[in-house]
C-alpha cells in the first residue's frame, strides 16, 4: 500500500506518522509533503524523509492520502485524488458536513462506512472526545440534552500555537514582557481564552459550531439540543471537556458507570481525577466524576442511586492522538480489515 501525508511537518502529520510507524501499518511506499521542499525534515522507521512541496503531480501513485494541511490543502487536492480512485482521509473541516460524505470514529460509528465510499473527513477534535464518551450513554438511555465547557490545549492549534504558549511561558518565567500573540487572542500563560476560532455574527464561535454541527452528526442524533463554550487553556496537549447531559430515559449512575467500563476507547475512572497531562501521548478518552447533575435543596447522599434523566461527567482525550491522528489511522485500519483497501 503506497501511502502519503499531506502536513506531515505540523502538530498532527508528524503525529500520524508516528501512529502510522507504532501500529505498524503496511506501508510499501510513504510520500510525505508540506507547502514546500525540505531536506532530511520529518523521521519514519528510523530514517529521516524528505518532505516535499504539495502538487497534483507529486500525489499520483498513492492508494491513500492523509490530509494535514488545513482547509487549502484539502480543497485543492482532495477532489481529485477521490475521481482518481485513492483513498482520502481528511482532517480539516472542509468536507466534514457535506450530505452523502461519512463522517467516521471508528470508535462510535464504524457502521457508517460503505464500501462505495473514497473520502472520510476525520471529525473536530473536541467533538471526537465528547462523542466517543457520549456514545455509552446514548446505548443505554438515550440522549436528549448535552450542554459542554471545553477547556483546549495550546496545539489544538497548531505548531505556531504551541510555540506561542511556549514562548509566552517562558517569558512569564524570566519576568519578561508577553510576546505580543498573534496565533491567539490574548497571552495564553497564565491566562484562559473564551475565543476558539472565529465569531459569527450570532456570538457564536467556529469551534463551537463544530462541537455542535458534528455531535449530532456523529451520534446520529440530528435533533439533539446541544450546546458548547469552546475556551482555550494553557495546556500543552490533551483537551478537556466538562459536559452537563439529559437522557432521554430514567436512569442512575451505575447503570451509565456500568456502560463506561466496556465502552471501546474509553477509560472508565469511578473515583478521583484525571487531568490533561495524564493522557498527554495516550490514545484512549479517559471519563471521570460521573454524578447526577442537579442537587437537591437538602443533601440527599441516595440521589445517585435514584433514577434521573441529568447527569455530569468530565472527559479528556490527546486531540493530537484521539482527536485526529489515531482516529484517522483507525479509519485505515477499518478499511484493510473490510477489504476495502489492499494492504
Ligand atoms: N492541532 C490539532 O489538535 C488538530 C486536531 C484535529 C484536526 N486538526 C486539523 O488538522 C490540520 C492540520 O493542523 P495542525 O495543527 O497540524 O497544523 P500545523 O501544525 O500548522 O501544520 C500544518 C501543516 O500543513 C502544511 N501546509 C500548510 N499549507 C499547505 C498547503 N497549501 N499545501 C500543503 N501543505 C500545507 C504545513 O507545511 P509547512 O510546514 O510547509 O508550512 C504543515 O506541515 C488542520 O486542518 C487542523 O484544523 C488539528
């Protein structure tokens, strides 16, 4: 199997193929490109590789292209390689939320994949880690409500995002003026950003309607009322989620605890915490601090044995990993196990 990356010098590229190296996939070939030619610039199987400038030409050969590259790329190029045959695996937003295109974690959703299909969009990040924790508690009883506060990591965008955090922690650290941000709204040390992505003329953000648009998609729940408050955070890598839930049937906490501890992808904690930098370079979606939602008046200790439709949890996934390189990677491993690809 001839295989290429597309952004394979960015945050999620050189994490796909990373990936790709440790589950060992059959790669006969692997092209890897950028915007531009660099020599001996990203590392596989313990050589170093070439990285060249992304064109139509360059593509040709390749059974199937990771896209990494942002919305440019992946509009420029993917079309193409799809009427040419090859397989896409996307992660920008541009195809996500188009009729008739899947839209894939293998984790909640496999059975969405048909064999007819060339193109399979890897969905937000965020949305991947709330629905892969969503997706338990839809099964046993259903799901009406999600409302969720996220709390995102600094290469959620992007290396220049990394770099800028890491830059401005530095300079905190010395007492050194901010680095005047450009990547963020505001200094991100010692700081927290109500601002992911762009606002729409509704106070809505981009993120937030990601969040949103494919939950719905995902759970295959397209009336669902859901609503999201996307916010930035200093923290290298590894989002996190607080989310406020109504299920549709009566039920308790050990019947949705019991759900998480044979649910694929997830890591089920019944006690204590789990934070970002526990799941840093992990591939799981780790749930925590599962409890009925709305206290009473009086402290009612029984209410988590009660049966109850308003639940809270906290969920955290590596968006590099589990939101994006992992999950796109299992797309492939999906295919090759259906005979869709030929390995
Ligand atoms: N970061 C995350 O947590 C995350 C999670 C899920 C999805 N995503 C999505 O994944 C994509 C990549 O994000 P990222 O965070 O990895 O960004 P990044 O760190 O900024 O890397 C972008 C990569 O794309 C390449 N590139 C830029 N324009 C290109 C073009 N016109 N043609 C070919 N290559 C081009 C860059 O090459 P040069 O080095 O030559 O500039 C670089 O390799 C984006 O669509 C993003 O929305 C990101």
């Amino acid at each position: 199997m001839n295989v290429a990356v597309v952004g394979a010098t960015g945050a999620v590229g050189e994490t796909i193929l990373r990936v790709l190296e440790e589950r060992d996939l059959p790669i006969a070939r692997l092209g890897t490109f950028a915007s531009r030619d660099r020599r001996a610039a990203v590392r596989f199987r313990g050589d170093l590789l070439d990285v060249r400038a992304t064109t139509h030409e360059a593509l040709r050969g390749f059974d199937v292209v990771f896209f990494a590259g942002g919305e440019d790329a992946s509009e420029q190029y993917a079309p193409a390689l799809v009427e040419r045959g090859s397989i896409v695996i996307d992660n920008s937003a541009t195809f996500r939320m188009r009729d008739g295109v899947p839209l894939i974690v293998p984790d909640v959703n496999a059975a969405a994949l048909q064999a007819e299909h060339r193109l399979f969009p890897v969905a937000n990040c965020t949305a991947i880690v709330l629905c892969t924790a969503l997706r338990p508690i839809r099964d046993v009883a259903g799901l009406r409500g999600v409302r969720v506060a996220t709390y995102q990591a600094a290469s959620g965008a992007g290396r220049a995002g990394l770099d800028e955090f890491l830059a401005g922690e530095r300079a905190v650290a010395a007492g050194d003026a901010d680095p005047e941000p450009s990547v963020f709204a505001r200094p991100l040390a010692r700081n927290v950003l109500p601002e992911v992505g762009s606002f729409d003329g509704t106070g809505w953000s981009s993120e937030e309607r990601k969040i949103c648009d494919e939950t719905r998609k995902l759970l295959g729940l397209p009336q669902l009322a859901i609503g999201a408050t996307a916010v930035r955070v200093p923290v290298r890598t590894a989002h996190s989620e607080a989310v406020f839930l109504e299920t549709v049937r009566a039920t308790n906490v050990a019947e949705l605890a019991a759900a998480f501890e044979h649910a694929p992808g997830i890591v089920f904690h019944r006690r204590g915490i789990v934070t970002p930098r526990d799941v840093e370079g992990t591939d799981d979606v780790h749930v925590a601090r599962l409890r009925a939602a709305l206290r009473q008046a009086q402290d009612d200790k029984a209410q988590d044995d009660k049966a109850q439709t308003e639940f809270a949890l906290w969920c955290v996934g590596d968006q590099l990993r589990r939101g994006a390189a992992t999950n796109a990677v299992q797309i492939l491993e999906l295919l090759l196990s259906k005979g869709y690809v030929a390995g």
